[in-house]
C-alpha cells in the first residue's frame, strides 16, 4: 500500500504524522525533503529519498511505503506527481489558519487530478474560550471550520481532527512512534491518550482504503 503525505505548506504536521504511521505500521518511507530526519531510526533498506526534480521509483505492489512529500506541484516537481500516480490514499493535513487553509484547498484541488481517495486531517487543533466539548474533537470549532471550509471549496472529502501536542517533537526526540512512547512512559500513556486514538482513527481509514483495494481485486479476478 502506498500513503502519499503532502501539503503545499509546510508546518501543519506532514512529517509528524507520516513518521508515526511508518514507526506504528512498519512501513517504508520515501521522501524528496533534501534535509530529512529519518537517516537515524529508519533502516536504509527501508529509506528512498530523492531530489524533488527526480521521479520516485515504481513501489511493487507487495510493499507498504508512506511517501513524505514537500514542495509544490510544479512541471519540474516529478517527485510530488511521481508520487501522487500511485498512491492508494493521499492524506492532507491543514490547520485551521487563513493561510494553511488556502494552501490546504489548493493542495486537495490539484490532488484530486491524480486521484480521490483524500483524507483531510485537521491539524494543530486546540480547544477556544468556553469550549466544552470535553473529548469529541470533532465539536471542537477549530475543526468545523477546516472542515467546513474544505466541503465548500474542494467537495466531500473526510475529514479527521488531530490535536495539537508536544509529542510530536517528542516523537523525533525519542525515535518512536506515540504508542510506543507511550508504552515506555506511564505518564505519556495518559498524557498523549487523546492524541492516539485519534492517530487509531487514521489507521482505520487506511485500513478501510486497504480492504476496498483488496475487495475490488477480488471481484476483477
């Protein structure tokens, strides 16, 4: 299975997540950021990293790869469009700034000329004066607001909220994935729970995408 990580801004978290899913669910990583972090705990068997006007290799279908995508869509951006041909689910983080939001709807525009399955990740997410809502961050109104703003402009697409948290510097610090920080540190484990189980919803979306595929083999067969 290939997840593309892509936005056309930095900073809403791209890095972050696709390094969780490739700790958490074993995959490979394929980036065209010239400075990466991964050289320290993901094996160079398990590693491609390009320049951004090289295309990515044909990934065989037997292995799973997260590609860590920076840059914007250009006629020279081979990487990004190398990438996007052939990905089974694009996720996209945006957070809920004008600017991250323009980006982000710009993004999903010219994703949507390669492929549909997106998954729009609200990102950065912090709960507002008088705020209630307790643990259903989906009532939290800086996720409406991502949300709202991409069924408007870009169509129909899910969208699942992140949280903003000191454990994704945490992450790269300690070289693990949230769960397993949190399975070396008590305190971590309920500090970091919230966060986690939102990172448990992805998974299940890509597992969804995973068994559509499959699903869809099958009857071609």
């Amino acid at each position: 299975m290939n997840i593309v990580v892509y936005s056309g801004k930095g900073g809403d978290g791209k890095t972050p997540i696709a390094t969780n899913i490739a700790l958490d669910k074993k995959f490979g990583v394929c980036t065209n950021e010239h400075f990466h972090v991964f050289d320290g705990f993901i094996n160079e068997d398990n590693l491609i990293a390009i320049k951004a006007n090289e295309p990515f290799p044909n990934i065989p279908s037997e292995f799973n790869v997260v590609f860590d995508l920076a840059g914007s869509i250009t006629e020279n951006s081979v990487s990004i469009t190398s990438a996007l041909t052939q990905a089974d689910l694009v996720i996209v983080p945006v957070s809920n700034e004008v600017k991250a939001l323009t980006a982000g709807i710009g993004t999903i525009k010219e994703i949507l000329r390669f492929t549909n399955n997106i998954l729009i990740v609200a990102t950065k997410l912090e709960k507002g004066r008088k705020e209630l809502f307790g643990d259903d961050w989906y009532q939290s109104r800086e996720y409406l607001n991502v949300k709202n703003q991409v069924h408007h402009y870009a169509g129909d697409l899910p969208v699942i909220p992140l949280k903003y948290s000191k454990v994704f510097n945490t992450i790269f610090e300690q070289e693990m994935s949230i769960r397993q920080i949190m399975n070396s540190d008590p305190l971590a484990k309920h500090n970091f729970k919230q966060v986690a189980e939102q990172f448990d919803e992805i998974y299940k979306h890509i597992e969804g995408v995973k068994n559509d595929a499959k699903q869809r083999i099958a009857k071609s067969a």
